[in-house]
C-alpha cells in the first residue's frame, strides 16, 4: 500500500511541474509551426531543421547581426549585410539562431547598422533555407516584412488604385499610352535570376517545393528545372522569335510573360502564335496546335491573354527598346507581332482573372520588378484599348 501511494504522489507532483513549466512559456515560444509559404512561414526552428535549398519563407524576431559562425553582436552593427532571427525576441544562443542574407536591395530597410531599432521586433523573411556563415541560414532573399501588425498574403489584393489615377476616364490609344507610361522602367533581372524568381512566382499552394508547369499544369519540384526531357524551362509567352528580342535583360527576361514549362511541351509550342484548334498533345491534355498556332488549356487561357496584351503595352518601341504590337494574324515568324488578337480578346472574357494570377502579380510587384500587369487588375481595360 505504502509503494502505491508513493507512485500515485508521484505522478501528482510530475503532472503539478509539467503543468507550471508550460505555464511559463510565453505565447511566442508556442509559435504554430508552418508549411514555408509566405501565409504560413516557417517558424526559426523549422528553418534550422530543413536547411535542404527550397526557397521558403521564415518568421522570427531580429535577435543580432551575425558576424561569424557562432558570434551574433546585439550593437555596434558593423554593417547592413545580415541579421539574426530567433523565436523569442530575448534569445542569446546562437544554436537557437538563423542567420539571413540582406541582398542590397533590402539594406536601406532592414541593415541593423541603419535600422538598430529593428532590434526585437518581428519579421518574415523568403529566401533559400541554407547554410550562411556555415551556420544554419537563409540566403538569396527576396522578401522581407516586418509582422507586427500581422503581415498581409501576397494572393490578397494589395492597396495599387493609386498606381492607376493617371489612367482613369481613359480608353482607346490615349489608355495604352498611359498604361505603357505607368509600367514602363521597371527594375530588370538576369535570365540567370528567372529561374529563382519562378520558383517563387509559380509556387505550388499546395506543396511548397514544387511550381506549377503552365501548360500541363503538372505540380513538379522546384530542382528539376534544365533541359532534360521532363524537367521545366523558362517558357516565353511572347515567343523571343518575334522580335528577336532573346534573352536579354528586358521583354526577355521579364517575368509578366515568363512561366515554366515541360521542356517538351515548350518546345512543341516553340514559336506559335496564338489560335483555337489542331491536335491535342499528348503529354498536356487540353492543349492544341497545328502547323501555326496553339490553344493552351482552359484554366490558362486567360493567363496567356492577359500576358501578351501587358507585353503589347510595355514594349512600344521608345527608350531604344522593341515595339511589340497584337494583331489579328497566324504565322508572324520573326517580325515583332504576335496574333491572334480576336481569340485572345475572347480568352480574356472567358477565363476570368483567379487568386493565382493576383498573387503571382502582386509577387512581380513586391519583390521583383516593381511594375503590374494592368490587365489583371483590370481585365476590362483590354476591350477599351483593343
């Protein structure tokens, strides 16, 4: 009887200590943990715990700036290269610790050197989950954003009617101008960077390391992109061919008409305009093509519209760049034109613009060109100008 008691006084006390201990942990060292997305970062120890190379998003608090593998100074920033992120804001540990990479973009904003007061405060960062200073880190960073105030999902629609107040009561030529005007100038990447860039863009909702194939629509990882047969390239809606324009920094590079694609696929759709009809394909269900012309499937058809209309409005020949104009022709080989308007004028109406298509925009926008495609903000416009 005397051991009984004592093993039912034991548990007792055990079930009394547990509960105090977990009584003592605050609110942000409970943090839920997430699948890496920008709407459900990863916490810091997920990070440190997944350090495989996929670009995902991180969220903890700024904790230092790294200066080593195992030394992080909490004042005197010596400069504005990196940070430390922790899931407490008091945390000292540097095994408790990931530190990130702040391109040059980013310095001005989050460089502990010219922004000390970020010190403590809470920030989701997306980047390449690797090795920084030959300690667990993120790398190559995109994006950053303070969360205090909850932070936003790049799918929502973001505040932008002010980006558009030059072009209202406008339609017909005077519209095109002012749109052309509006997102003209935008900040260029290396073909080299589009493939990262993709890999952000084009993100599976569904699994993070993976991107949706245009096309196909097939879900495949984000490491398999290349020339092989079945990995995925750098599909150019506006086919470089028309224009000859490459893939020079610029309409070749420029992610608002830029997706990734089966590399097979891509190259049966080679240089074809645009049109409804012709053989099915047999490795993407839906789509068609004949000698001139391809039909994507259903669900993109808008997508494909919305693209090259924004690709007709921002190449109109000045700054010593390429005039890429619609028309209503198959079949326009090499010279900058790119057809057929009336089908993708009907492909816009029948496709409607989806979350995908918003979050992909607002992405472009934030973290990488600084401009929109007006016609997936408002589709409407398309009718007014063509």
């Amino acid at each position: 009887m005397k051991v009984l008691q004592k093993k039912v006084i034991g548990i007792f006390a055990f079930v009394f200590l547990f509960t105090i201990a977990c009584s003592q942990v605050s609110p942000s060292q409970m943090s839920a943990a997430g699948n890496g997305t920008w709407s459900s970062p990863y916490t810091v120890d997920q990070a440190i715990s997944n350090q495989n190379g996929f670009n995902q998003t991180v969220e903890g608090y700024v904790v230092g700036q790294p200066t080593s593998t195992s030394s992080v100074v909490t004042s005197n920033f010596p400069n504005d290269y990196a940070l430390a992120l922790a899931s407490t804001p008091s945390e000292s540990s540097t095994d408790q610790m990931v530190y990130v990479q702040i391109p040059s973009s980013y310095r001005s904003s989050y460089g502990l050197q010219s922004n000390p007061a970020l010190m403590g405060e809470k920030i989701k960062v997306t980047g390449s989950i690797t090795a920084y200073f030959s300690h667990p880190g993120v790398k190559s960073t995109t994006a950053f954003e303070s969360v205090e105030d909850g932070g936003t999902d790049p799918s929502d629609p973001p505040a932008y009617e002010e980006y558009y107040n030059a072009a209202e009561g406008k339609t017909g030529e005077s519209l095109k101008t002012t749109l052309h005007n509006i997102i003209d100038d935008h900040q260029t990447l290396s073909y080299d960077a589009v493939w990262g860039a993709l890999r952000n863009t084009d993100e599976d909702p569904n699994n993070p390391n993976n991107v949706i194939l245009l096309y196909s629509g097939r879900s495949q990882s984000k490491t398999t992109n290349g020339g092989g047969i079945n990995d995925w390239n750098r599909e150019h809606v506006w086919a470089k061919s028309h224009g000859d324009f490459g893939t020079a920094q610029g309409p070749g590079t420029d992610l608002h008409h830029l997706r990734p694609t089966d590399v097979s696929v891509n190259s049966t759709r080679g240089n074809l305009d645009f049109d409804n009809g012709g053989t099915q394909h047999s490795e993407a269900p839906g789509n068609y093509y004949d000698s001139d012309s391809w039909e994507p499937r259903d669900e993109v058809k808008g997508d494909v519209a919305r693209m090259i209309f924004y690709m007709d409005v921002r190449y109109e020949g000045d700054s010593g760049e390429l005039d890429l104009e619609l028309n209503n022709n198959v079949n326009n080989g090499s010279a900058p034109y790119m057809g057929k308007m009336s089908v993708l004028l009907e492909w816009n109406e029948q496709d409607p613009v989806d979350a995908r298509e918003i979050r992909r925009n607002n992405i472009i926008y934030e973290q990488y060109q600084g401009n929109r495609n007006p016609f997936i903000d408002h589709p409407e416009w398309a009718e007014m100008i063509w």
